[in-house]
RNA sequence: CGGGGCGUAGCGCAGUCCGGUUAGCGCGCCUGCCUUGGGAGCAGGAGGCCCCCAGUUCAAAUCUGGGCGCCCCGACCA
C-alpha cells in the first residue's frame, strides 16, 4: 500500500511538475493528458465532460478549419449557419435517426423563466432544421444540388469523455447537400471522403483507411456510411471522419421533392459529412512523443522557434540583431517566434517549446553569429544540425517539407507493421489484446457475428475497405465459418 | 449506470489510521542579485472556507452521518 502510493507520488513528482510527462510505456491515456496540458492545447471546464480550448489548441483548429474550408469551397460547398435549437418534432421525424440520437441529446425545457410549449433540443447534427429548411428552398431540379457546409458546436450527452476525443460539447463542420439523383449524392459522398482522406494525408500527416461502415456502425438515418479510419501509437482505431449517404430517407420525413425536368415530383437524394475536433485528439496521438507533443508542420500554429542565447548585454545586442536580420524575409513565409525571453535560460526554453510541438527550432548564439550560421533541431527526430545563414530560409523551408513529410512516412509504418491479416478467431482473441493493431479478417455480413466480435474481444469492425487496404477474396468468417468474399478491418477502437 | 481512486496553496502531494503547537513539502509564482549553448544558483516573499453541510468533543484536515464534485477502468458514441 504504501510503495503503491510512494510510486505513484513519485511518477507525479517526476512529471509534469518538474522534467518530463509521463511516458507512453507507463500509462498511455494519461500521457495523451500530460502531452495536452503541457501544450497548453485545453484544460478542463467546471461542466463535466466539457472542455475549454485554450489559445494553443485553437490556434492549430484554426489553421485546420482554414485548410478544411479551402477545400471545401474548391469542392464548390458554401458556407451557412443553422440555428442550434431544434424543435423536438423535428428530431422525432426520421425514425432511425431518434433512436440513434434521442439518448445522448440535452434538452431545453424552460425559457424566458416558463416552461416551453415545445421543448428544444440542442443539436446534436443538424439534419434535421436543416432539411426543414431546405424544404423552403427546393422545389425545382433547378434548385439542385446545394453544397452547404456549416462550422458549428454541437452537443452530445456522453456517458464518458475525453479531452478532444469525446466531449459532451464539440466544435466541428457537417457539409449537408442536396441532390437530384442518387448517383450524384453517392458521388458526393465518395467525394468528401477523398477530401477528408487528402486532408488527413497531406496536412495531419496521418495514413488512413477508406471504408464503408458495417449496418451497425453507421450513422443513425443514412443509407451508407463511408469513412476514415486511423491508427493511434497504442494500436487503436480512430474514426477520423465520416460521409454519409442519406438517400431519401430525410427528404421522405421532411417530404422534400422537387420537380425534375419532365415534371414529375421526385424525393430528394442527400449527403451529410463532418469532422470535427476529435482530429486533434488524432494529431496528439500519432505523432507525439513523450516529451510532448509533435505537430505536422502544415498545422503548426508556430512552425519555427527562435531560440538567441546571448552573454551580457552586448551579445545580446549583437544576437538580436542577427536575428533581426534573418527574419525580416520570413513574414509571410513561414509562421516563427523568437524567444527573447529574459530570465530562462535556453534549455529551459528548448524543453518548453518541445513540449508544445513546434516543428523545428533554430538556436543562434555568439558563436553562430562569429561562424555565419545557427543551430537547427528538429522536433520530430531531434536530429540537431549546424546550418549557414546562408540561404537559411530555403533550408528552413525545405526541412518543414521533409518534417512533414517524414511524419507521414513513419506513421504509415506504424500502420502498416500493425495490419495483419489474420484467420483464426483465437489466434485473434490472443493478439487483439497483444500486440494489437488492425486486423484484416473475413466476416460472412451478419449482425450477429459482429455482436459476439464485440462482446468477446471488445474490438469492432472499423469499415470494409476501399481504398489499397481493399483484400478481395473467397474466404470463410472467422467468427462462424460461413462464405466470405472479402476481408474487413477489425481493431478496437476509440 | 457498475467497479476503482481521489478531494489539503496555482499544480503534484504529505499529514487523517491513533483529534491537541502557528497545517507542511516539492514545483510554480513575486522581488532582488547572479546567470543564459539542454529544464541553473543564492537570498527574501506572497499565497489555505484542509470539497460542502450537520453532528460528537474543551478541541476536528483528522472521528460519525449525509451530500457534492473530479479522474481512471467498463457498458454507449464522432
């Protein structure tokens, strides 16, 4: 009991209060907490299951909302905004969609100190006022489609959370369109799939598997349910986004129709699609190590550190300048910080601004003035380089593009070391637990083999593949035996 | 909602079993000096409804009863 206590006291003592957090070896869901607190990204609120996102977390969903709109607005979305109170007869409408959503919704009940003659509920999506409206708006192909992408918080009663993973209230967007037909919805959907695939890939630096949900884990009203799954450091699944097809079945309950060219009256096909904070949860874990946080440098909301170290005044003075210098072409360029901070000393400063991920620091005393030349240190690898002022910026440059690029590199091996194919339910039962990872397994397509998957392993079919993790082939279910045709991902999942 | 842990300074904790000086320790914070190439040092200082309410007692952080809250692990979910 007591050496229980004592090592307890000491790993606290240890950590965030003096040098390092504690490591991923040690406990890895309190890492991901040290990693979030020491970067200052968010900080719990007096709400349970809330969370207030401090300036450092804002600033990188900042720079992905920018990255995510231009996107979106290149795929010829617009943006809008919908009220976040929906009438409770709307959410009644569609009826898989109640039953999906009603558990975990808050409701308002009073307001302007009376009871409400209809209670409101907060969205927890917002099909629904949505589709209200766009039965105002829809009554000719010629109406067709809309593209309207919303950012917006929404809440979600959750029974447990977790800082950016699951909180009761999140930030996130939900594109919602309307289409003439269901192969232009379909396209749509596939379509912001790829986008939130590209957006994963190419900014968060973070391999992801395209897929289709199982009927069971798609989202409640939607006729298919595509997405993007991505491994964590500790072998987990992470929904990293989701595209939905709606068909009709919202236009059926808001009885949204549209006269086609020939004038029949037709229901309209939709889409919906988001993502949300819960991405830099996903940022966190990927990419950071246990001395804090890693961030892709397309994300960083700092990409470069400055970090003058200087003796006396006159060095100081000398030092400052240079930097002066060296930066007076960076605005614009790349986004740095110089940290003249007085009184902390540089490796206190280097430690602090590793743990808040910015990609790469740049160290320039006496020395490096006298030899034209600073020090360069990566925070991915911490490969730490003499480089010449000469063309710096360039080299700077250059050494954020293979940061990122080498992010992406070493976590798409992470991934693919820890995709197995996999045949024997028991050798399954076993390594699901130990080591982990994902798993390409054959399933024969019924609810009932999926259920047993979950309540014997705790591990859930994440999606059936599309992309290059595609494994088409004759095989049999690894839970009953029955004919399979292709093999599914399986990985317990966040 | 079940299981576990915990509420004492901004943070992390000791003290509680066995009631009794002025409630401590580390880190952080403030002032000054000195420093600055991987979390420096010295000196001084500020900071507490000991989660809340009730009870027992000459006396409660400590005992009793009730309440509230938070974290972790499970069932549900982006």
């Amino acid at each position: 009991m007591l050496i229980a206590i004592d090592n307890k006291q000491n790993r606290r003592f240890r950590t965030i209060m003096s040098k390092g957090l504690t490591t991923r070896a040690e406990d890895y869901s309190r890492w991901y907490t040290d990693v979030i607190m020491a970067a200052q990204l968010a900080d719990y609120s007096p709400v349970k299951g809330c969370m207030v996102i401090r300036p450092n977390g804002y600033a990188l969903w900042e720079k992905m909302q920018a990255a995510l709109d231009k996107m979106f607005k290149d795929t010829g979305h617009v943006n809008a905004y919908f009220p976040l109170f929906i009438p409770e007869s709307f959410m009644k409408k569609e009826a898989e969609h109640v039953e999906g959503f009603a558990p975990e919704c808050a409701v308002v009940t009073h307001g302007g100190g009376k009871k409400l003659e209809e209670p409101l509920f907060i969205r927890p999506t917002s099909e629904t006022i949505i589709w209200s409206m766009y039965k105002k708006w829809i009554q000719s192909h010629r109406d067709l489609p809309i593209l309207i992408n919303q950012w917006a918080n929404v809440v979600r009663w959750e029974m447990r959370t977790r800082l950016f993973l699951r909180t009761t209230e999140f930030l996130w967007q939900e594109g919602h369109t309307a289409h003439a037909t269901a192969e232009e919805a379909e396209e749509e959907t596939i379509k912001m799939m790829n986008v939130y695939a590209k957006f994963a890939q190419d900014f968060m630096a973070i391999p992801v598997i395209r897929g289709i949900k199982t009927e069971q884990e798609k989202f409640a009203g939607a006729v298919r349910t595509y997405c993007i799954e991505a491994m964590m450091q500790d072998k987990r699944a992470l929904q990293a986004g989701t595209s939905h097809n709606l068909g009709q079945n919202f236009a059926k309950a808001f009885d949204v129709t549209f006269q086609d060219e020939n004038g029949d009256l037709k229901l309209v096909y939709a889409t919906s699609w988001g993502v949300s904070t819960r991405l830099i949860g996903a940022i966190i874990m990927t990419h950071s190590d246990d001395k804090g946080l890693v961030l892709p440098p397309k994300l960083a909301p700092v990409q470069v550190v400055i970090i003058p170290i200087w003796k006396g005044d006159d060095q100081k003075d000398a030092v400052l300048q240079k930097v002066e210098e060296m930066t007076i072409q960076w605005n614009g360029r790349f986004a740095f910080k110089v940290d003249d901070r007085e009184g902390y000393r540089p490796g206190w400063k280097y430690n602090e601004w590793e743990q808040r991920g910015v990609p790469l620091r740049i160290e320039i005393g006496p020395k490096d003035v006298e030899n034209n030349q600073v020090m360069m240190a990566r925070r991915d690898n911490g490969e730490k380089t003499a480089v010449p002022m000469a063309n710096l910026s360039m080299t700077v440059e250059r050494t954020l593009e293979t940061i990122q690029n080498d992010l992406f590199k070493k976590a798409l091996a992470y991934r693919d070391e820890n995709l197995i194919e996999i045949d024997s339910y028991d050798e399954f039962k076993e390594k699901i637990n130990d080591p982990g990872g994902f798993f390409w397994a054959h399933w024969c397509g019924q609810n009932a083999c999926e259920d047993r998957l979950q309540e014997e392993t705790k591990a859930t079919i994440r999606c059936i593949p599309i992309d290059d993790s595609k494994r088409v082939e004759e095989g049999t279910c690894m839970l009953c035996g029955e004919p399979s045709h292709e093999r599914v991902i399986m990985a317990k999942a966040y």
